[in-house]
C-alpha cells in the first residue's frame, strides 16, 4: 500500500492539472450594466460590462435626418415591444453609422435599451450570446461595427443563419445592428459580372453574386450614407465647435477647416469633429491664464 501512495499522489497531480485546462463555467454577467462586450477567455465567451460607455446624443449627429429618423423609428418599435428589423448601416466612411448606434444607448438606456458589442470573428457564438440575453427583461442590440467578409470566413454563415433561417427563433428581446463600407458586406470581383446570364431581355446575376446579395437582404432596414457636401461637412464643424465652447466659424476658422478636410481627404463627420477639437485646443493655448 506504501508503494501506491506516490503513484496516487502523482494521479492527483495530474487530475488537478488537468480541471485547470479545462473550461470553467462562466460567471453570471453583471446585468446593471448598459453596455457589454462579448469577449473570449480559454475558448469560452462571455459579457464583459463597459465602464465607460461613449456617450452621445442623437441631436449632436448632424445632416443623416432620414437615416436617423428611420434608426430612430425603428428601435423604439424594438424598445416598446413592438415588430421591428435587423438594420444594416452602409457607406462612406465617417458619415455616423456607428455613432448613430451608440446613440441610441443614451436615447433609450433609461428604457430598458441595452448594447452588445460583437467582434466579426466572434458572430459564431451568436447562439451563445442569445441563449445568455433571451431570458432577461432588456431589450438588446447586438452590435457589429465594420462588417465586412472574405470569402470562406465562418462568421458569415453564423450571422446568415442567427438573421433568418435556424431552426430556433430568434430572441424577441434581441436585434443585430450592423455597419459596413461595403453593400453586400463581401468584396465584389470584376470575373462575378462574367456569370451574369442574358435571359429573354432579363439579366439574372450569378450565383456567386446572389450569394453576396443574400446576406445583406436579411437585414430587414437598409440605411444608406453618402460623402457629405462643403456645406454639411461646414455645418458639421460649426455644431461641434459651439459643443466646445466656440460660438462662431470666423472666416479663418472656416479656411482652416476645409484646408484640414483637404488633407484627410474626406469631408465627413469624423474630420469634422476632429478638425473642431484641434482648433478649440489652439485656441485654448492662445488664451492668457486668467482671461476667463
């Protein structure tokens, strides 16, 4: 019996190492949180809570009226209990698509609104994420900021089956909002117009494009963003520097503004508020200690 003790010992060992390769069950979310990222840890998924929140208002999103109107719309429909869509927020960049998102967590956190943010490669475990959601009161929306896919990526077909077609419903209290550059959320290749079919005066695309199309149309709200004009991109800039205590856009305000636009090669919000930020910080060094 003494000559087994090691052995025995070195088995407990072993078994002790093992449990601690092995997954352990998750802890319970902290659910008084607003907004949560899923994130994961040895293979395993879970809410992690953001602490700080970006916080936003729908009012400071300047010159997208339709688009955030039908946003809007849409997710106080979700938030009542109501019918209400998937929404897919596409084109140029910088022009408020996330931001409109984010937004709605200050518009409708007080409601019971409640943001996930998911990461493109972790949209395989959205059976996961909605098992863990659809028995609390909350209304969720899963968030995935600049989707886009290459071909063969498996969080394209995990997020085609989780926007229609699994064999379980989805959660009632859970909606998918997503942004993208792109349309139909793949790149789009010149050899896919060559399968394009000529039938009876009808053009019929191919089944590689079909393929594409078939993702986007699950989203039942399309949005669409456009490059903003001169005007805009100047209205935009004006908004932000009065939010930083700037009352007007002075002439040399106004040239500094399209010459930082001009250097960044775009003429959308995120210039604009970054170009707002820089000239409120020159101005703030100009000043004297004590002018105030």
């Amino acid at each position: 019996m003494d000559e087994l003790n090691p052995l025995l010992q070195h088995a407990e060992q072993l078994l002790a190492r093992l449990e601690a390769l092995l997954p352990q069950p998750s802890a319970e979310p902290d659910w008084s949180a607003h907004a949560y990222r899923w994130r994961k840890r040895s293979g395993q998924g879970h809410l992690q809570p953001v602490l700080h929140p970006h916080a936003i208002c729908l009012a400071d999103l300047r010159d997208v009226d339709a688009q955030k109107a039908a946003l809007e719309r849409n997710t106080r429909q979700f938030v009542r209990g109501l019918p209400a869509n998937n929404v897919l927020l596409t084109g140029a960049r910088g022009t408020g698509k996330s931001s409109l998102i984010k937004a709605l967590l200050t518009e409708f956190g007080g409601d019971g609104l409640r943001l996930v943010e998911v990461d493109k490669h972790d949209l395989a475990d959205l059976p996961d994420i909605a098992d863990q959601l659809g028995t609390r009161p909350e209304r969720y929306i899963v968030f995935c900021d600049d989707l886009s896919f290459e071909a063969g990526e498996p969080g394209y077909k995990a997020l085609k089956v989780a926007l229609d077609g699994s064999i379980t419903g989805a959660a009632d209290n859970m909606l998918i909002y997503a942004t993208s550059n792109r349309r139909h959320l793949m790149p789009e290749n010149m050899a896919e117009n060559l399968e394009t079919q000529h039938l009876g005066g009808e053009i019929r695309p191919g089944e590689t494009t079909e393929e594409k199309v078939s993702l986007s149309e699950r989203f039942g709200l399309w949005l669409a963003f456009h490059p903003f004009s001169q005007d805009e991109y100047l209205d935009i800039v004006r908004h932000w520097l009065r939010a930083l205590g700037i009352t007007r856009l002075t002439p040399q305000a106004r040239r500094a503004a399209l010459q930082w636009a001009q250097g960044h090669g775009s003429r959308s919000g995120r210039v604009a508020w970054q170009f707002a930020r820089d000239w409120a910080g020159q101005q703030g060094l100009r000043r004297k200690p004590g002018d105030d």
